[in-house]
C-alpha cells in the first residue's frame, strides 16, 4: 500500500531522502575530486524554483549527494519510469551495483556553462 503521509510530505518539501544525513558536494569539487566520476547509487527528483532536479548519492562518499543539471534528471526521469517511487529505484540501482558516470563542465554552442554526463 502507498505511504500517503510520506507522499504528502515529498510533495510539499523540497526535500528527498537523497539528501538526508547528507552534505552537498558543489558540481566544481565533484569534477576535481573525482576526474573518473563517480558511481550514482540513488536518485530522487525534487522540485525547486526552476523546475525538477535530480538529487543523487554515489558509492564513492556516501556522506554526500550531488544536484544534477538536465542531463542527469533526464536520466534519473528514464530510470523512474514503471517504479512506484524513488526508494524502490535507488533499492534496485544500488543492488545493481549503481552506474559509473564522469561529469564534466563544458559550454553550450550559445557559449551557455552546463556539466556534461558521460556514462563510462
């Protein structure tokens, strides 16, 4: 059965189980720190003022969670699809042994800053 009240709760907080107990590394000292990338073993998407975004733990600093740009919540979007929540997903992404990706700062042809997923 559905967890209402923790649906409830999901719905009203920008807030995610992702990033309980967890400190946010910035884009910058991910890319530094971890050149080769880094293992996603969770996601969950939250809403903030510019829309959905994707929130994720990886198996390098479980301590620490990541805010991802658009390529990596379209990827976290595909992922959900046919799960009933974002706990079930990370449970079975986890279990998989999470997805190697190398993030990387680069610039839009309008000259626009993003970071850039590579699934390696």
């Amino acid at each position: 059965m559905k967890d209402f009240k923790k649906a409830a709760t999901s719905a009203t907080s920008n807030s995610s189980f992702i990033m309980e107990g967890r400190e946010k590394i910035k884009n910058d000292l991910l890319i530094a720190t971890y050149p080769d990338g880094v293992t996603i073993t969770g996601a969950d998407l939250i809403t903030g003022d510019n829309g959905q975004y994707a929130v994720c733990t990886f198996a390098e600093n479980e301590k620490q969670f990541i805010n991802g740009g658009k390529m990596l919540t379209d990827i976290v979007k595909e992922w959900l699809d046919g799960y009933t929540g974002a706990e079930d997903m990370s449970a079975d992404l986890k279990a998989s042994g999470g997805v190697k990706m190398k993030f990387e700062k680069t610039k839009t042809k309008s000259g626009h800053d993003f970071v850039s997923v590579t699934i390696v």
